[in-house]
C-alpha cells in the first residue's frame, strides 16, 4: 500500500502499536480518501431509457461513465467499512483489552479485505488495458462496442451481494448472490501459500468467536488434582499473541484492502471524467506497489500511441 508517513503515525498511534506502521498508514489513508464522500452522489440511467437511446457513442458514454461511478461507489464503501473494522480491533486492543471483540473485528477484516479484492480487483488492470478506447467512449466519441461484464458484475456484486431466499433464486442476478468466506479467497488467484495461510487465520477466528476448544482454552485450566478452575485472561497479552502468529496474514489482509480501493481511484484520475477524480490520492506514494507499476507502464503506453 501507498508508503506510511510520520503524519500517520503520529495521528493513529494505537493503530501503529497494534498494527505497525503500516495499521497508522491505512487508517490515515482510508481517513484521507473519504472526507468529501458524504457530499457525493451516484446517478444511474434506468435500463429502459438506456435501451431507447439509439446513439452508440452515446450508450459506450453512459456505460462507461457508469463503470467508473460504480467502482468509486465500492471504493469509497470499502474504505469506509475498512476503517471501521479496523477501529474496532484498535478499540479491543485499548484498556480495558477485549480479545474476543478483537477477533470479531478481524474477523470482519479479514473477510472485507478478500471481499474487496474479489470485487475490485481486476477494475484498474482492465481500465489500464482499455485506456484509448475508454478515454474515447467517455468523450463520447466511441463507435464500437465496449463492455466487460466480467468486471461489470463483480462491481454489482460489491454493492447488491447477498444471500438470496427462495424467492429470488433464479430470479435474481446471478452477480447478487453472495459466495461463501472460502470462495473469496480461493477466487483471487493467490498461490497456495498465501491461500492457506488465510484459511489458517480465518479458522483460528472462527474458533475464538465460536465457542469451540480453540475459543475456550484460554478461560479455563486443569489442576494438578484434576479439578477444573476458570482462569482470568489477560485480553491484550492474548491479542498481541494471535497477532504475532499471523502477523504477516495480517499485515497483506491491511494492505490489500486498502491498497484495491486506492489503486481503483488512482487508476480513475487518469479518465476524463472528473465525477470520479480524487485529489487526496495523489497525495501518497505508490511508487512501490508492484500492481501499480504495470497499471501505470500500461496507461502511459496507451496515452503514447494515442500521440
């Protein structure tokens, strides 16, 4: 993710402490990515109306113009949900430490993260890839036709996903219904390492939220002649101990989650659509994150050819 600063740090001093540098960076940058969200608002042409218009230039406009509002409606979401999650691990991790509120919270994280990167993932790369003709279609200037339902659907799926009853199945989109924790994180393409990894970390929340032995061994203890005693749990020893186990699960889960939302608004100041630009992201320094590297050799060789 874009690098940590001392501004950070010194503002989210609890989230450096429990996180590292790189906990102060994303709530600082999930801070400075939001401020003027509540002031914005998405519009959408009714299906009907769309199907009328007749002008395919004008329809490769309005498609594409959606595209984009659509994908700074699921970054701004997800920045704002990260943020809280990740407040809430900071507000456990405080005086008086709650480790089981910690777990829930990264729980939620962790789940948000994969949710996120699932959902935007591919955003950036295939505007990247598409610049000329995009750039055009949002001038309005586009004759042919354009789409990408693949990232069309997993942009509805952020928003819309659900798990559906009886009634919506087979009505429903099939872009609405929402997968199982497993699916996300198998749907990312991660090597396997990294993917066990997350289904470590995830099983070893679910057994501290749940109450399973792994939930309840903290609280209780045998004794030397067998009897069962409970036992006090000193909460923040024991969130600084599960986070050392999967510090580095961790530490990517942060970093994706924030990292795919910033890389979707980054990629998007480079449009012709300003409804869409974000100042603040232009702030931070990207310049070693790998995926933006390829996006940006990507959009400064398409804006070459164009000249």
């Amino acid at each position: 993710m874009p690098a940590p600063t001392s501004v950070a740090s010194s503002q989210y001093p609890l989230d450096e402490e429990l996180f590292g540098p790189l906990g102060a960076a994303a709530r600082k940058l999930c801070t400075d990515l939001t401020k003027e969200v509540h002031v914005r608002e998405y519009r959408f042409v009714p299906n009907d109306v769309f199907v009328e218009l007749g002008d395919p230039r004008r329809m490769q406009q309005i498609y594409w113009q959606e595209m984009l509002l659509r994908a700074h409606w699921a970054a701004m979401l997800n920045l704002l949900r990260h943020a809280r999650w990740q407040a809430g691990c900071v507000s456990a991790y405080q005086a008086p430490a709650n480790f089981l509120s910690f777990a829930a919270n990264l729980r939620g994280l962790i789940e948000a993260a994969l949710d996120a990167q699932y959902s935007l993932g591919m955003f950036p790369m295939t505007l990247a890839e598409n610049y000329t003709a995009v750039q055009t279609a949002l001038q309005g200037n586009l004759n042919a036709a354009l789409v990408s339902p693949d990232v069309e659907d997993r942009l509805i799926h952020f928003v819309y996903a659900r798990k559906l009853d009886k009634r919506e199945q087979g009505t429903a989109p099939a872009s609405h219904q929402a997968l199982d924790p497993k699916d996300y994180r198998n749907g990312l393409g991660l090597p396997d390492e990294h993917r066990e990894r997350f289904r470590q970390l995830y099983d070893d929340l679910c057994g501290v939220c749940h109450p399973t032995a792994i939930g309840l061994a903290s609280l209780w203890e045998t004794l030397p002649t067998g009897a069962v005693r409970v036992t006090a749990l000193d909460d923040r020893a024991a969130i600084k101990t599960f986070y050392e186990q999967h510090k580095d699960t961790i530490q990517f889960a942060l970093s994706l989650s924030v990292t795919t939302s910033a890389l979707c608004l980054r990629t998007m100041n480079r449009f012709a659509f300003v409804e869409v630009h974000c100042d603040a992201v232009e702030q931070w320094n990207f310049s070693d994150i790998r995926a933006w590297t390829k996006i940006e050799d990507k959009l400064k060789n398409a804006a070459q050819g164009r000249h």
